[in-house]
C-alpha cells in the first residue's frame, strides 16, 4: 500500500506538467479529449479504492467505481462524435494504463542536470525532443514505443541521411538512458533502445593521425584573422610540444605555469579523465612564448578568449576558429583537428624511443598495467628528460621557436 500511494503521488504531481503541455496543443476534438483524460485521470487516481456498503439497496460501490462510470461515459460520448479509437484511448489515459510522454523528458533532464557535461545535457534534449515529436508529440505514451516502432525510426533517420552515423548513435543512447530512467521511476518496464546494431562505425581515434612535416609547415607559417592568429600559432606551438588538449591550454592561468631549476612548467588541475591531472615539463622551443604570456600578467595564459557553448568553455571559439583556419591552410582532410596534434606529438615522443608509459604521464593518458598504474605513480620519472628528447626535424623546430615574419595579422 505505501509503494501504491509513492508511485500515485508521483504521477499525480507528474500529471500537473502534463496537463500544461497538452493545453498548448490545438484547440481540436482530440485534444480537449486528451486534456479532459488526464483530468479524469487525476480523479481516478485520487479516488478510494474502499467498497462502501449500500444497506438500503443492498449494493456496495468505491469512489473510484464511479469515477469509472464517469469516465465510460465520456468514452461513450466521444465514441458517437469522434469514432471508436479515440474513445478506447481516452479510458487508457483516464485509468492510468498508460503513461503520457508529456513532461518526462523536462523532470529527467532537471534530475541529470549537474551529472553530465552541459554539451551531454543539450544533446539529450535535441534527441528526446527530435524522436518524441517523430512519434506524435507530447501525448505519445510509454507504451505505445515498441522495439518495433523505435526500429523504424532508426532507419528513418539512416534513409534521410541528415545525421551522421555516430550522431544517430549517440540520439540511441541518449533515448536509451532517458529510457532507464523511466523504467527507474515505474513509468516504463523494458528499454526498446537498448541492443540496436548501427554497423560498424570508424572511431575518431581509428581515424585520425599525426599531420605530415608538410602539414605542420602549413600551420605554423600561415595567417588566420586578426583575433586569432596570434592565439592559433602559440596553442599549436605549445600544443606540439606538450601534447596538451586544445581546453586544458585555453584553461591554463598564469599562476599555472611556473619556472623551476630546469625550465618551464605547467600544470593541469583537471580535464577528461582523472589522469589529465599533471605537472608537463614545456620544451625549450617555446620559452619565448611563455615568458612573453607571462608578462602581459593577465588571469589566463591565453586573455581574451570568449567562453562559449553549453559548458561554457574557453576553447569552444578557438575550435572554430582552427578549424577554419586549417583549411585556409590546405589542411582540410578529416580528422586533421586540433586534436591531432597530440596524435602527432606521441608519435614524435615513441620515435625518439620515449617510453610509452612516460609518454602518458606527459599527455595525461591513464597507465593501466598493475606495475605501472596500481604499484608506481611516475613520481620518480624524470619527465624533462623525456622532453628534451623531442625533435621535429630542424625547420619545424624553426618555426616552433621562432613566428616567420610572413605571418602577419590581418583583419
């Protein structure tokens, strides 16, 4: 009897939002249907269950007995005006045999909001959106979503080719974790997005690769705007010697960064994992860049940058701006992004015989072997060392050093 009235509660104060999303919708016949359904719903729900006994005439009856015959009775009318399947799923809706979408999706993302990045949580919303609209709105109920039907709409979206393959992955499995949470809160008792074959699909890490000689050459000597070109050519140099990630540069403070006995140092506080924590020795090529930021005494390394997208980050301008950049530069393949230059300092580190496991504490990779990730932290590993191991050949080490003077800013 307590799980019955927790879970009444909770659909009763779930039925209010419902109730205000379905008013919005047109004023029609199946809509003022739906509206009064879920009134009626309320009803029922709070009703007593309880037979009274009747002495006079012998008959026994519940308050929710005759809040059914109410509801019979709507459906009997809306039968002769409105047809037969309108009025079966009006006594699904007033009986609470089924569970209207309508404001589900609104109370999840309210509970996960703070657990998942603001990028994760706007993507939730645009795929929990896109497919509740797909499957007929706000009043489309639990129950009616099949394996079968959420099938369908997978392959609608593979045949109108609008999104990418990952991208109607990543819809799934934000509908699949909306989902869990349904099921988690009684609303739903399988997960019809769970166990879905999308073929196979190359992985960013699968794909990309270190640039060429040719290609860095290309980024380290070309121009971009004004407001950027400055900003690109100093995080490419740094992150060509650092293998640091675009946002742990951009984040990087002043205060971050400091010189000891044997040179430059920054420090990362947190990033994407728990391993992006880590003191990175800078090589020396790029001393003149870091004492040059030093002096200007700003907060940030980097000054100015405009925070932006959901999470507000400081390097979400800067992406797109490297990523216009590049390609003015002739480096337009894919998968030759920002992030490829931590592919291409790894690959420079492993050819100069660094070890591996070295080479992760440098770029913040997690070392999973039991010896050297359970037993030894790296603490006793002589990271400037391995940094001075670096080397490019002598013209991108040039230029690492050194800005040509061709590159001149421009508005």
């Amino acid at each position: 009897m307590d799980e019955a009235n927790r879970r009444k509660h909770a659909v009763v104060a779930e039925m209010k939002r419902q109730l205000n999303v379905l008013a919005k919708t047109p004023n029609h016949v199946e809509a003022r249907a739906l509206i009064k359904a879920m009134e009626r719903r309320k009803e029922y729900l709070e009703a007593s269950e309880v037979e009274i006994y009747d002495y006079d005439n012998g008959d026994s009856f519940s308050s929710r007995g005759l809040v059914l015959e109410d509801i019979r009775s709507d459906a009997e009318d809306l039968r002769d005006r409105a047809g037969p399947e309108l009025a079966s799923r009006y006594i699904e809706l007033a009986t609470a045999n089924v569970t209207p979408l309508a404001g589900l999706p609104e109370q999840w993302l309210a509970e996960v909001s703070g657990q998942v990045s603001g990028q994760t949580h706007s993507q939730h919303q645009t795929a929990v959106r896109r497919f509740i609209t797909w499957a007929g709105g706000d009043a489309t109920t639990a129950e009616e979503i099949t394996r079968l039907k959420v099938g369908s709409y997978l392959s609608e979206l593979f045949i109108r080719g609008d999104l990418a393959r990952r991208t109607i992955k990543r819809h799934c499995s934000s509908l699949s974790s909306f989902w869990q949470w349904l099921i988690s809160r009684g609303y739903a008792k399988e997960n019809p997005f769970e166990g879905h074959k999308f073929g196979t699909t190359r992985k960013a890490s699968e794909g990309r690769k270190g640039l060429s000689d040719t290609e860095i050459k290309r980024l380290l000597s070309g121009t971009s705007t004004e407001q950027y070109n400055e900003t690109l050519h100093d995080l490419i140099r740094l992150a060509l010697v650092t293998g640091a990630r675009l946002n742990e540069l951009c984040e990087l403070k002043c205060s971050d960064v400091d010189r000891r006995d044997d040179g430059w140092w920054a420090t990362v506080h947190e990033g994407k994992t728990a391993a992006a924590a880590r003191s990175i020795p800078l090589h020396c090529s790029v001393n003149a860049i870091v004492e040059k930021r030093i002096k200007n005494k700003s907060q940030y390394l980097f000054e100015g940058l405009v925070s932006g997208g959901p999470d507000k980050k400081r390097m979400w301008y800067v992406s797109k701006a490297f990523a216009r950049y590049r390609k003015t530069v002739g480096v337009e393949e894919r998968w030759k992004d920002f992030h490829a230059l931590r592919n291409t300092f790894i690959e420079v580190m492993e050819g100069a015989d660094v070890p591996e496991s070295t080479v992760k504490l440098i770029v913040g990779h997690k070392r999973q072997s039991m010896t050297f990730g359970h037993y030894s932290k790296g603490t006793r590993v002589n990271l400037r060392e391995a940094s001075n191991k670096l080397a490019y050949n002598p013209e991108i080490m040039t230029l690492i050093e050194v800005r040509p003077k061709s590159s001149i800013l421009r508005s």
